[in-house]
C-alpha cells in the first residue's frame, strides 16, 4: 500500500512538473504496478477500529448502484402489479445449489466450536474485564487500550480474567424468521416471543438445514408479489407445506461419530480447528451472495432475511431521530463472523509480556488463527504480513534509537 502511493506521488510530481516533456510516460517504464496492488495480501496492514464509531459504516455497495436498483424495482411493480415471483430464494423456495452449501457451513460451525473447546485447555485465553479485549498467552499484555469503565484512572491498561472459548470467535445473535417470504420481520412488540440465534445458523437454516428446534416453512410453489405485498396462495388454498427435520437425524449420527473418533493431539486438532474456520467463512460468503444479511449502520445490531426488524432498541449515534430503529444496509462478512483480532505472540513459550512501548512493531490475526497457531497449525499465507513475521523486536532501551 506505502508502495502505490509512493509510485502514484511520483507520477503526480513527473506530470505536473516542466521537465515532464523529456521524461518517457508511466506506460513505457519498467515498473510492476501488480506488486502493488492493495489487494495483495503481502501488503496487509494490522487493522484498526473506526476512530469515530458516530460516523455511519460504510456502504458495501455503493449508494448509485441502490438507487439504481430501487427505480428499476419500482417501474416492474408499474409494469406487473401481480406477478409470481421466479428467482429463489425471493420467492420462498431454497436455492437447489447453495443447500450442500449451508450443511457444510453449519458442520464447520459445530467442529470449529468442539475444537476451541479442547484447545482452550492448552492455550489460555484471557479477557478484559471491562472492555471486550481478548489476548492468547499465559499472560495478559500490557498494551494500554482499555476502552471500559474506569481506563482514565488506570491508564488504559487492562484487568484481565480467564477467557473462554465463545471469547475466541464472535458469533452475533438475531431474530429467528418461521417463514422468510411472508413474514420477514419482527416487530417490536414480538422481542421477547421470538427466539434470537446465532446469524451463522439462521443463514444455515434459511439456506436449506432443518432443525427440529427451530423449525421453518418449506414451500413447494413460489409465492406472488401484488403490489409489492408478498401473497401465499398455498395457505388460501389450505395447501400445506412440509417443514422436513430429515437432517437433524442425519446431525446426530455425525456427532456419535465424531465423538467415537481416537483423540488427537494438539497438533492435528489445531489444523483441524482452523480448516473448519476457513471452509466456514468460505461458505458464509457463498450464502450472502444470494441470502441477504443486514446490519445497523451505527451498531453491531444484524439480521438475516429479506429486510430488517422493526424492533426498537438502537442506542448507538441519532437513535433519538430513528425513535430507536436501525439503519439498516446490507451487512458483510465481518458482521456476520467476527474476526475479532488480537496481539500475536511470537514465541508463546517464553511467556514474554507484550510491552505498551513495543506496540507498534507487534502484528495482528484473528483470535481463531492465532489460537491453533499456538497449538501447533502452520501459519496461514494471508496473514504472514498482518502478523509483521518479518519484523525484528527491539529492546525496551532501543525504543528511542528505531526510526
């Protein structure tokens, strides 16, 4: 990233300056634009929280493209007041190719959880009391970024207690949808009747997993759209919709067998763990690209379904002017698994404190991959750099001689 803005300062400095009439054009000289490419993964800077959380997230799509496709849904509504609707999963069937999808996400959910809950026995896991930091040592660090009740007087340092393993991987909650096409939000006087679940395995369930727990409606035909309004023919006409639990047999078998298998070591159940964690983010991806996903633009608040709830319980930047209701826009895949980063320890084994002075040459990784580095799982090639493997730690008194 330095690399592109160094090149584009450059060439910026050659065209605007006299001499540029004698100086071949950026075409003709020797230089690799692709090494510098932001989205090379060699280039991966630490990443930082937003420094002010009043400012609305930014838009993954951008706001033209919305408007575009917010006049081209209206003309059809126009031109087709009652139409039926044939894209999945709009129209309340499940999409054929994303089913196989949802079944190895939600498998991946379940083995990424068992094997954080056995590598926490080896590698410890700490948890700020009063802010929501999380390291991965023997000991806590002693950076000072406390953001809790209370950090002024203690100058941000942090008070650590033993961590557990739902602290290692952030799985938001929101509201379960019985029926995603005819009833795709919650009001506010349902809060307390509708069950809130994980956003990974309400994706699953609305992608194609049946749980007899929380059940969901299957349909046969797709539904109309008349006027805008979602219409089920299938209920006028007493037809009735199977809600299959097939699967929920076929989830049980898997965890006997699961549990029959010969323990592992640390090693093995580490790679395991963090190949679980990549197939799961791969599959989440796959699933948002058809299932839509919202999140508030002011706090971490997320919903899976075709549109946002209406419950009002918003308390980040202007509730007071939303009456308390989200600002809803489509989410990404940081809402929906959070990565949750943390200081990466080098050398765990000789249980050195991360120094608040030093903080600036330490790197960063996923607390997930950071865990099963620990426990014995090779270093993943995308976070090589985010880690700053290739930076030499000075010494305490060396701080002030380091450019």
């Amino acid at each position: 990233m330095q690399r592109r803005k160094l090149v584009q300062i450059s060439v910026f400095v050659i065209r605007k300056s006299h001499f540029s009439s004698s100086i071949k054009p950026l075409t003709n000289l020797d230089v690799d634009v692709s090494v510098v490419d932001d989205d090379d993964p060699l280039y991966a800077d630490v990443p930082r929280p937003r420094k002010d959380k009043s400012e609305r997230k930014p838009y993954p799509t951008p706001m033209k493209e919305l408007i575009r496709r917010a006049k081209e849904e209206k003309e059809l509504r126009k031109l087709q007041p009652c139409r039926v609707l044939e894209d999945p999963p709009d129209n309340g069937l499940l999409v054929p190719e994303l089913v196989d999808v949802a079944h190895c996400v939600h498998r991946c959910r379940n083995s990424l959880l068992s094997g954080l809950s056995k590598i926490i026995h080896h590698v410890p896991v700490h948890r700020c009391r009063l802010c929501s930091e999380v390291h991965i040592g023997k000991e806590g660090h002693e950076i000072r970024t406390c953001t809790g009740p209370g950090s002024g007087s203690r100058s941000a340092t942090h008070v650590w207690k033993r961590g557990r393993a739902s602290d290692v991987v952030l799985f938001p909650k929101c509201f379960h949808l019985y029926d995603r096409a005819v009833k795709p939000r919650v009001i506010h006087d349902e809060r307390f009747t509708v069950p809130k679940i994980s956003a990974v395995l309400e994706l699953c369930i609305q992608a194609g997993v049946d749980l007899e727990k929380f059940p969901s409606k299957r349909r046969s035909k797709p539904v109309y759209s008349i006027e805008g309004r979602i219409v089920d023919f299938e209920e006028v006409n007493g037809e009735n919709s199977e809600i299959a639990v097939t699967s929920t047999t076929t989830l049980l078998h898997e965890d006997d067998f699961c549990k029959e298998e010969k323990k592992k070591s640390l090693k093995e159940l580490s790679i395991e763990t963090m190949e679980s964690w990549f197939e799961m983010v791969s599959g989440v991806r796959k699933l948002m690209e058809r299932y839509k996903v919202w999140t508030c633009g002011y706090c971490p608040e997320i919903q899976v379904g075709p549109k946002g709830h209406k419950v009002r319980m918003c308390k980040a930047t202007k509730h007071q002017m939303r009456d308390g209701m989200h600002a809803w826009q489509e989410a990404t895949i940081d809402d929906v698994v959070g990565p949750n980063y943390v200081w990466h320890v080098r050398d765990p084994i000789d249980g050195s404190v991360l120094d608040n002075s030093l903080k600036r040459f330490y790197g960063k990784a996923p607390a997930v991959v950071e865990m099963c580095v620990q426990g014995g799982a090779p270093i993943p090639d995308q976070y090589k750099s985010m880690m700053r493997l290739d930076v030499v730690y000075p010494q305490r008194d060396e701080v002030d001689l380091v450019a």
